[in-house]
C-alpha cells in the first residue's frame, strides 16, 4: 500500500531502526524492492533520482513504481531523490509520489532555505512530504557525479561540507521540511577508501530538529556504523551502489552457468532480479535490527 514518508519515518524513529530507500532505474530494482520488503515484512521507500533521468525518465518509471506500492502488502512510499528542478518536483507530485527531494545543498545558506521553503509550501499543499539536505554529501570518484572525496581532515570541522548543528536547526525551523539529509562523511557511490564517519555529529544534530535524519551515500557503510547512526538519528538510508554491482555480477555468474549458450535473456533478468532481492534484504534486516 501506498504510505507517506514522514508518517513511515516518524514510526522508524519510535521503533530505533531505518527505513531503506532504494533508488530503481529499472523493472529488475522495482520488483527486487517490492519482494525483499514483502518477504520480511517491513515499510520500503522506492525513489528516483533526477539524475537517473538518462537512465529512465521519471515519466516512464514513476507510474510503474507507484504501481508497484498501490498493490504492494506492505506501506511502500514513492520518492522523488534529488530533485534539482522544479518541474522534476511537479512531475513527481502529478504523478502520484508521496514525498519529494528538493535538494539546494550546493547552494548559499540562504538560497537554499528560499528554495526549499517554496517546495515546501508547493508540496505540503498537496499532501505530499519533503526531504532537503544541508550540507553536501559528495560523489565518488568512481561513481560518477561530482568527482572528488571529503578530505578525512575535514572530519570533526564546522564548514560547508559538514552539516552545522545549529544550522540545521535554524534551516528546519525556517523551511518546515519532514526530513533532513546531513552530510557527516558518506559519499555516494564507491568508497575509494575506508569510510571515517562523524556519527557524534549527528547525534548532535538530531539534539537540536525535531525531525528525522536521512543518510545518503548506504553502500559501503559498516553494520556497526549504520547501528551507530541509526541510535544517533538517522531514520531513512539511501542505498544504490552496492546492489547495482551486485545485480551486475549476477550477469556474469549466469553467463558462466549458461554451459548450453542459450542466451535467453529472461533467464539473465530472472538472476538479477534473485541478487538484487538477496541484496536489498540484507540491507532491510541491518536497517531494522
Ligand atoms: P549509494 O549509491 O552510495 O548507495 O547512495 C545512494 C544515495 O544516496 C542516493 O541518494
């Protein structure tokens, strides 16, 4: 059934764990989720990424994935990630999504509270749930995107790149958003080194807002460290890379299998769909441990 993402999260909070939000460019991720979260029985947030667009439109992908939760047994919320423009966010919300991203965290302070604070206004006046991050959590080298890794100097520093407590808390009373992704040193895609996370940090951050934390950049991250930053905050975590690969490899395993070289595509999707749907289960029962 289709749920709202900061009911979902506010419960997440209650019980001490976190809801998985898995980015799903494609039909194999969509059921993978779908199946995982049914199998053991817990929420899941489905969402698409803006810049996932050159992979798959949102206007292609969005009514699958609402589909998708509309028939599902358990709440599935349907989530646009990082929306940069406005007519991603409009899209997302005409088409049925129950929450939204509006992410301005490469922008000033102050733009980014304007900007979020007109999503806000839009979306709340439709239902509809946001999330906005401050501060900025960066792209691997590896995978894509921005191209560079925090400095592990910068760990422990007020600055730009860090969420600021006190910050935080004035960019949540100021905008009103559901949820907050702060940057305390994951980074999106591939780690090209042993992630060192500020996880004080956001305990101190959860200390200030009232509201629910969200960790982008999950792959990657120990079972240790995401307990930590579960009892520290963090309620929702954003979880692509990792199974990307692990879809990938089971490729190329199901190739080896293939003695006869049949070559039937079904077999090679119905192969990923299985290590996508071991992938994300592993991540639900560490999220919800
Ligand atoms: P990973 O690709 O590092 O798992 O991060 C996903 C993410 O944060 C999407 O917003």
């Amino acid at each position: 059934m289709l749920a709202g993402l900061k009911e979902v999260l506010m419960q997440a909070t209650r019980d001490k764990r976190a809801i998985a939000a898995f980015n799903v460019p494609n039909l194999e991720m969509v059921k993978a989720a779908i199946q995982a979260a049914e199998e053991l029985d817990v929420p899941v947030i489905l969402q698409h990424a803006e810049g996932h667009n050159s992979l798959i439109s949102l206007e292609e992908i969005g009514p699958i994935m609402m589909d998708y939760a509309k028939r599902s047994k358990v709440p599935v919320v349907v989530h646009l990630d990082h929306g940069k423009s406005l007519k991603a966010i409009i899209t997302a919300i005409k088409i049925g999504f129950t929450s939204v991203m509006i992410d301005a965290s490469d922008k000033p302070f102050e733009e980014n509270i304007l900007l979020t604070k007109e999503i806000v206004k839009i979306a709340h006046s439709s239902g509809v749930d946001v999330e906005a991050e401050l501060g900025h959590v960066f792209t691997s080298s590896l995978g894509g995107g921005e191209g560079r890794e925090p400095d592990d100097d910068l760990i422990g520093m007020n600055d730009d790149i860090y969420t600021d407590p006190e910050l935080a808390k004035s960019f949540v009373e100021q905008t009103g958003v559901d949820c907050l992704a702060v940057a305390f040193g994951t980074v999106h895609g591939i780690y090209l080194k042993e992630p060192r996370l500020d996880l004080e940090r956001v305990r101190q951050i959860q200390q200030k807002v009232e509201i629910p934390l969200v960790m982008h950049g999950g792959s990657g991250v120990s079972k240790e460290d995401y307990h930590v930053a579960i009892s520290n905050g963090i309620a929702k975590i954003n979880y692509y890379t990792y199974a990307n690969q692990n879809g990938a490899r089971a490729i190329r395993q199901a190739f080896e299998k293939d003695t006869k070289g049949e070559y039937f595509l079904e077999n090679y999707l119905a192969e990923v769909t299985g290590a996508l749907k071991e992938d994300y289960c592993k991540a639900l029962k560490i999220f919800s441990e």
